[in-house]
C-alpha cells in the first residue's frame, strides 16, 4: 500500500470488502478530500452512511457498505480535462455509457463529471466508481 495516497488506500480497501461480502469497512487514513469522495459516493448511492470517530491517532472512518459498488480506483496521474475531454475520459475509465461516476477536483469543489459537465467547468480528475 501507498503511505501517501488515502484516497487509494481506501478505495482499494473499501473495494476489497465489497468484495468479500463485508458490511463496514474501517479506514485508518483521513483527509478532507477523502470525506469528500466518500459524501460524493454515498450521494450516488455506491455506499452507505460513514461515520467520523476520533482516536488518539488520529481519525478513523467507519464506512457502511451496501453491496452496490462494482468497481471504484484513483486516477493516477491525475489528468487535467477540460469540457470537451470528459468522454474520452468516460470511455477510458468506466464501462457503458450513462454508468458510474468520474470525480473531479475543480475550482468549485470535488464533483461528479456529470455535475462538472451541466456547469461547463473542467478540472482535475480524481477517481472513478461504478
């Protein structure tokens, strides 16, 4: 694992337990990025609720799992797109047209390429889900 990526470790780790049948799934690592993917996520329905807990580490996320996610990854590198890039994008990264989602940092916030595309904002892509 990557000391310096949370946003993979978890997915992979969250991944991971989907796969095995888990309902939670525990994530040692925290950023404010990473609440951000694990919001966006649960408001398209891939996950369930998390909860924040506070440890003498630090803090840990306890994800609630619902069996819906497929497949979900970082972006590595993390490729500028601007409005017209996001199909190439899609096609790459996920498996059918209109199924999943691409996160993207842009300079309103992390979002779905969906979100991105009706604002007409590029950005940075971040990961993706279906």
């Amino acid at each position: 694992m990557s000391v310096n990526d949370p946003i993979a470790n978890a997915l992979s780790k969250i991944r991971n337990a989907e796969k095995v049948g888990k309902q939670t799934c525990e994530i040692i690592q925290s950023s404010s990025m990473l609440k951000k993917v694990l919001l966006i996520l649960q408001e398209e329905g891939y996950l369930g609720s998390y909860e924040v807990e506070t440890t003498n580490q630090g803090e840990l996320l306890n994800v609630n799992l619902i069996g819906k996610l497929n497949k979900c990854g970082t972006i590595k590198p993390r490729h500028s797109v601007t409005l017209n890039d996001y199909e190439k994008f899609e096609k790459r990264f996920l498996p059918a047209r209109n199924f999943g989602v691409l996160l993207v940092s842009t300079s309103q916030g992390l979002m779905t390429h969906i979100q991105a595309k009706d604002k007409k904002i590029g950005g940075k892509l971040i990961a993706y889900c279906y």
